[in-house]
C-alpha cells in the first residue's frame, strides 16, 4: 500500500517536466512542453530532438501552428492577433479576412 505522500509524489512526476541545462532543478507542467515557449528559459522544452516537437498533435477543439509546435484554441483563429506567433492563425487559407479600418481607427 502507498502512502499519501508516495501517491502524490509519483503524480508529481508524470506531470511534471524537468528542465535541464540552464535552470537544474526547475520542474515545469507537462502541458507546457512543445507548446511553442521557452518555459525553461533554455529551451529544453522545446527541444525537437527530445519531445518530437514537430510532431505533436492537437486536440479537436484546437488549430496547430504551421511553423510551431503550438496547439491554440479554435476561437483564436481569425480574431486579429498573431496568437501563432508565425501568424498562421491569421492566414486567408483558414478563412481569415484582412480588416480594414475606418478613417478613425487605428491599426
């Protein structure tokens, strides 16, 4: 039988993602690996040689990047901001049509 503090520590480690290199010790979520940020400030997160980055797949409620590893919610495509970071999400290839403004806006 485990204790507790057994069961807690092994979800903790399925969980959670060690960083290496620049921050030893530093544990971050693993929602967090190949999201498209440097969570660990190195980069290890990141990694394409250790995660397969390139190769991950998004849940159906979300559009992956074209040039990044990241998943974004469905509602975020087409809205106006470069939520992508390549601006993929952004593209007339998904449906997205450039806004002009008006004399009194600002772009």
């Amino acid at each position: 039988m485990y204790k507790s503090t057994e069961i807690k520590l092994y979800e903790t480690a399925i969980s959670l993602k060690r960083c290496y290199f620049v921050s030893p010790g530093r544990c971050i979520t693993t929602k967090f690996v190949c999201d498209g940020d440097d969570d660990c400030g190195d980069g290890s997160d990141e990694a394409t040689a250790d995660h397969a980055c390139n190769h991950r797949t998004c849940d159906p409620t979300e559009f992956k990047c074209e040039n990044t590893s990241r998943c974004i919610a469905m509602s975020y495509v087409c809205d106006g901001d470069n939520d992508c970071g390549d601006a993929s999400d952004e593209h007339p290839k998904e449906g997205c049509v450039f806004r002009t403004c008006k004399p009194t806006q600002f772009r």
